[in-house]
C-alpha cells in the first residue's frame, strides 16, 4: 500500500470536505476528473504557490460574513471579505518564503494562529515545454514540509503529447522508494486515487499517471506500468530518480474547451455536473531520506565484513570436524559453536547496520536551494526506468 507521508494534511479523517463544497445533487465524474477529494484540514490545500487559492476554515469562533480579515501567511497579508462563517477563501500572497508557513487571521470576532505544520509555501512550478528534452536548474528554491517530505510543483499545462518524465536532484542524496512518491494536483487531490472502476477505458481518459490495471483500464491492453524508481549509483551524491508517464491530452484539452464535453463552468463543473479535476498543475511529494557521508561505502564494507566472518566461522567448523572425526561429543561441541559464531557475527552486522541508517534522516522543515534535472521524452508508450537514464545523455539540454 502507498505510503501518505504527507499525513499532517491528507489525515485519516473523513473526507467531510465533499460535503462542505460538493452541492448535494453533484454526481461523480467518469473519466479521469474522478478522484476522491482530500480528506478535510483546516488549511485546504495545505500547500501553494503564489496567486493559488487557499480556503481557512474557522476554529473556535466563526466568521462574520461581509466583515474584512487579515490574512498573514508568514510575513506577507492578504485581506479577504468574508463570504461565509466557516470558512475563508484568499489567494496566497507573493513574497512567501517556501516552507512550512504560519497563518495569522484576524478581523471582527477572530484572532486565530494555524501552526506552520499544515500547510507549506511553495516556489513558483517549473513549467515545462511541449517538447522533449534535460531541463536542468542550478539552485532552484524547494519547499520543504514540516514533515520532511520535498515538493516539487510542476506546470504541464503546454505538455499534450505522450511524455515520460523524469526527476532527480543532482546535488542530493535523496534516497526514496516508489511508496514514497505521491502526485497531487494543485488543489491537494491526490492523482492516484480512483473512485470508479470502469470496463470502457473512454470513460477514465485523464489520470493514471503512475499505471493501469490492464482489467480496469481495457482500451490500455498489454500496458502495464507501476510507480518507478531508478535507485541511483553515486548514492554519496546523487538522489534516485523518479519516473512516471502521461498519455497524451490532446482530448483533454478539446474536451474542456468553450463548447466541449467537458466544458468547466465558472464553479469548476462540466456540463453533467461532474466536478472539474486538474490534471496540468501538480505536486511531486517525496519522502525520502538523506543518505549520511559515505553511505554506500559503509554498507558495502559491512557486507564484506559479514561474508568474511560467515567464512572464518564455516572454515573453523570444517576444520573441527575433520580433527574430531570419530568423537560425537566434540562434533557436536563444534557444531554448537558454529552456531554461536554464525549467531554472532550476524547479530554484529544488524547492530552496524542500524546505527548506520540511524544516522540517515529526513531533511528540515523549509527550504532548499538544489540542482534539479527534469527530462521530458516524448513516447506512445512507457519507457523503463533504466532507458530513461541511459537516454538522458542524448536529449538536448535547456535551462529552466
């Protein structure tokens, strides 16, 4: 099961958020709009880029509709009118520091904090262009959640063909595993989640971005295509690399423009009612952790010290037997200390081992500025892990 270590936010409550947005008669959608939403938090999403909407809802007094409030996120304020008791609705001011964020509200009847932990600043998204190629950045500014878990937002909005992506950070070792690797959208859904199994692939056309079920998914026959990680070598330097792919959104896009199937209105619902998902604006969560200084150097000698003390021990065993061959009670002395030294030299090598990954930790609450490498290959098809490493070499590189 994917790991949701984003857990501060998307919390094991009931999704309760439907029932305060969603009109009653609103059905869900079949294609890929149909996602379940977030679970409910205070702070919904709990990140955001700059001009992005943010709702705050009340807690422990309500809001006085028509009365204005300031909204300080960090150092930066927004003033909003109320439009309901519950809840207020403003757009995350420019200038935020990306990191975890403290929220200030106050206005007539209100003064209340939101602790930093529930919602995080986010830099501007990388925005990505409709072709292939190394997009690197040297530096770029990187939110990180209270809870250490990296975010990186990504604009695909001008990105319609097949495309394989892939995300890495060369100047951090990062270490992660597919479960550790969540996509949201910008509004905090979490894009791998489905609500609806469908026989006909027409009715869940946008989404998917991590794989199918050949059986839910008919139209994607033979296609088969899991979360992927690409463990990196040079683990004192380099972080894994993350890869997923995106169908084409083509349909997509004629579909949600004037006059399409799936129109959006001014209230984010298509013509049936269905509510609209956005598939172009997304959040990459990593929660992975630092590997310490010389990482790789240290498991690979506890490994060797391991197999050379299995050895030593197997070869004093066979040299006991053939000395006391013929006295059972030395033979079976021998093979009680055989165990013991398979015992200890196994029980040495698990202690070693923890306090080695002991020393690896998640990274701190705020932000990083790192070297960050994203490839874009366009493909009718999944590419695995390996090829798009080895394929980066041949891409024309651009800076973003």
């Amino acid at each position: 099961m994917r790991k949701r270590s984003f857990i501060y936010l998307l919390s094991t409550m009931l999704p309760l958020v439907a029932l305060l947005v969603l009109p009653a008669e609103r059905v869900t959608a079949g294609c890929g709009c149909d996602h379940p939403p977030p679970a409910w938090a205070l702070v919904m999403p709990p990140f955001a880029s700059a001009t992005h909407p943010v709702t705050i809802f009340a807690e422990g007094a309500d809001f006085l509709e028509g009365e204005v409030y300031a909204v300080k996120f960090g150092k930066q304020s927004a003033d909003v009118i109320a439009d309901s008791p519950n809840s207020l609705r403003v757009d995350l001011p420019h200038g935020v520091t990306p990191g975890p964020t403290e929220i200030h509200v106050k206005g007539p009847g209100y003064d209340h904090k939101y602790p930093r932990e529930i919602f995080t600043a986010l830099p501007k998204p990388i925005k990505l262009p409709p072709y292939s190629g190394a997009f690197k950045a040297r530096k770029l500014r990187i939110a990180v959640a209270a809870d250490g878990t990296v975010l990186v937002p990504v604009d695909l909005s001008r990105v319609r063909e097949p495309t394989q992506f892939a995300l890495r950070f060369p100047d951090l070792p990062l270490d992660f595993e597919s479960d550790d690797v969540v996509l949201h959208n910008s509004d905090g859904v979490d894009l791998t989640i489905f609500t609806l199994s469908v026989d006909d692939s027409t009715v869940r056309q946008w989404g998917s971005y991590y794989g199918w079920k050949v059986e839910d998914d008919t139209g994607l026959e033979g296609v088969v295509y899991d979360t992927k990680v690409k463990k990196t070598k040079d683990k004192n330097v380099d972080s894994d690399v993350f890869t997923y792919w995106r169908h084409e959104f083509h349909t997509y896009e004629v579909a949600h423009e004037t006059g399409g199937t799936h129109e959006v209105d001014a209230e984010g619902y298509h013509p049936d009612g269905t509510l609209h998902i956005d598939h172009d604006h997304l959040v990459i969560a990593i929660a992975g952790f630092t590997r310490p200084k010389d990482y790789a150097v240290h498991f690979t000698k506890l490994d060797v010290d391991l197999e050379a003390a299995l050895a030593k021990a197997e070869a004093r065993y066979a040299d006991s037997l053939e000395k006391e061959a013929g006295d059972p009670e030395k033979i079976q002395k021998a093979e009680e200390e055989y165990v013991k030294d398979l015992d200890k030299a196994e029980r040495r090598y698990a202690e070693k081992r923890l306090k080695l990954v002991a020393k690896a930790a998640r990274l701190k609450g705020g932000h990083e500025d790192l070297d960050v490498v994203l490839l874009a290959i366009q493909s009718e098809n999944p590419i695995e892990p390996g090829a798009v490493v080895d394929t980066a070499g041949t891409l024309p590189e651009e800076e973003f």
